[in-house]
C-alpha cells in the first residue's frame, strides 16, 4: 500500500471570553495611556505591561488545528498565535471503529454522555467529522473539519470505517 500524506489548517472561532479579554485588553492600554498623561513617566512601566499583557491575550487566543494524515495515523498540532505548534493528540485508524460526518446516524451510539468528546473543530458548526474509537482504553468521539481531499484519503485508507455520505 502506497503511503499517505494529506494536511488540512482549521482557524477555531473567538469564544465570547476570548473577544472579552481582548476588549478588556485594549481598554487596559488606553487607560494605562490616560495615567501615564496625569501622573508622568512611571507608569509608563504600566503601559508597557498592559501591551505585553494584550500580546499574550491574542496569542492565546488565536488558535488553530493541524491535520496531518498519514498512512493511517492522524495527528493533531494546535498552533497559537501562528507561531508556536504543539503536537495535541495522535491516533492510529486501528482504534477507530467508525469515522462518519456528525449528522450520520451510524455514530449515534457514541452520543452517549461516558464517551469523552476531543473537539478539534473551529466551533462554527460546519460539516464536522467524528471518529468514534477508543483512546487510551476510553471510548472517545474525536471531532474534526477535514477537506474534501483529507476525508478522501482516510476513506480510501479505511473504506469500511470511514463514511462520506
């Protein structure tokens, strides 16, 4: 069997918090600005703490997932910021028992609240993939956006896993 190489970027939606950090954020810097005017130039230390500090908040949360399948394992990175990669999560097609778009009715049976969700998806609720298997020796639903072309190609790897339609 010929190897396997497909990698798919997925840009996770701003929570709620995440927004409201960043507005507080900014506001923070502003008001750090306002103090530096009245009271002069030590809390221009304050300012310089407050933008370090709103750099660290877009950092984290700016997060993006990796896809990378190959050959029968997919591995998952999250990237913050679009700088710093971290491997997040690996796992064999050989504990996967099925692989199916959320709306399938074959996945329904790991709908069940002692199956442990991995959502790596953006969170806009478009066509998300869950793999149903078993990680660790738990039941695990990993939910997941691939492209056309990533879902292909663990169809073609596993047909009788992996369900497109």
């Amino acid at each position: 069997m010929e190897d396997t190489f497909v990698e798919c970027l997925v840009k996770t939606r701003t929570s709620m918090l995440g927004n409201l950090a960043r507005v507080g954020g900014i506001l923070l810097i502003l008001l750090s600005f306002g103090t530096v005017i009245f009271l002069a130039g030590y809390c221009l230390i304050v300012v310089f703490f407050a933008a370090y500090l709103e750099y660290l908040i877009w950092h984290w949360t700016s997060v993006e997932y990796e896809y990378a399948f190959i050959s029968g394992e997919l591995d998952v990175d999250r990237i913050l910021g679009q700088r710093s990669r971290k491997r997040f999560f690996t796992v064999s097609f050989d504990t996967i028992e099925i692989a199916a778009y959320e709306e399938d009715e074959r996945i329904r049976g790991y709908m069940n609240p002692d199956v442990t969700v991995m959502d790596f998806s953006s969170g806009t609720g478009e066509r998300c993939m869950a793999l149903c298997g078993t990680a660790d020796g738990h039941r695990v639903r990993i939910m997941i956006e691939p492209d056309q072309e990533m879902a292909e190609a663990m169809a073609k790897y596993a047909p009788k896993k992996v369900f497109l339609s």
